[in-house]
C-alpha cells in the first residue's frame, strides 16, 4: 500500500487483504485495506494514533464520512489485535520480527483478516517505537474504552 503524498497518517499496522473480509462486500469491496499509524499535524506537535480506512486501485484513503458498521467493527478488531500485539512487542529487538512482520491472522467471512507491521517504508523501524509511545501515551484512554465495550458486551451476553 503507498501512503499518498497528501496525508499525514503513516502506516504502522495494516490489514491489506481487507476486500476478502468485508462484510456483505467481501470479494467486490471498494476497501481494500484498513490501518492504524502515526498522525502529525505539524512538525512540532506530537504524533498520535490515528486509523485509516484505504480504498481505490492507488491505495488511496477514504474519504467516506459514513461507513457501513462492520467496518467500525472491523477497526475495533484492528485496534485489539494491534494493542495485544504491543503488550509483548518488548520481546523484540525492533517491536516486530522483520523476519515475520505478520502479527495475527482473524478469520472473518470465510477467510482471514491478516494483520501485520507495515513494512512497505524505510522509517518503520522509528515510527513503529512512536506508535508504541503514542500507544501508552494514551493508555488511559483506550483502557477506559475497552473495559467500557468488555462491559457492554457482557451485558448483551457476548
């Protein structure tokens, strides 16, 4: 996936197989990647997590300002395995192993959603240790969050 010249958003965790996965759409998506990386409004102001949703032959972002639910699903689901992945990614010289930069395979509308480390640009190995430090940086934030959805879910009875 190229990041276009125009954005911001640098690619860290990406699923680039994502038209096999989405939703009612599966094999004939207008998506055709979802990720999460670093977003820097200017040089002197702080990176920060932020997702995209990638479409188009070029790889180019969305500009949907509605989407369909699954996908808000299926970015949550991003999210998670991206978090898991981090909460042991000190084993790691470089956060990932570059031998495998795939972190996690979730099967999703009979194949898989894969997610792995976005490879594709010679910065990763610094802007991977960003994510990890925006990442934790906004722990509280996102924990909330998430015992906010596990409690929520458990009252819906999943």
């Amino acid at each position: 996936m190229k990041t276009p010249a125009s954005t911001h958003h640098k690619p860290v965790i990406v699923s680039n197989n994502y038209e096999e996965v989405d939703g009612r759409f599966a094999g004939n998506a207008d998506t055709t990647a979802l990720s999460l990386g670093l977003t820097r409004g200017n040089v002197e102001e702080k990176a920060r997590v932020s997702a995209k949703i990638w479409s188009g032959e070029e790889g180019s972002c969305s500009g949907e300002a509605e989407m369909p639910l699954h996908r808000i699903l299926d970015l949550s689901i991003l999210i998670c395995s991206a978090l898991t992945h981090f909460s042991e990614a000190y084993r790691f010289d470089h956060l990932y192993d570059p031998q495998n930069p795939v972190i996690d395979r979730i099967g999703l509308q009979g194949s898989a959603m894969t997610v792995a480390v976005c490879t594709d640009h010679d910065e990763i190995n610094e802007d991977i240790k960003h994510f990890n430090a925006a990442l934790n940086d906004d722990g509280e934030v996102i924990g909330e969050r998430l015992r906010t959805l596990t409690r929520m879910l458990t009252e819906m009875g999943y």
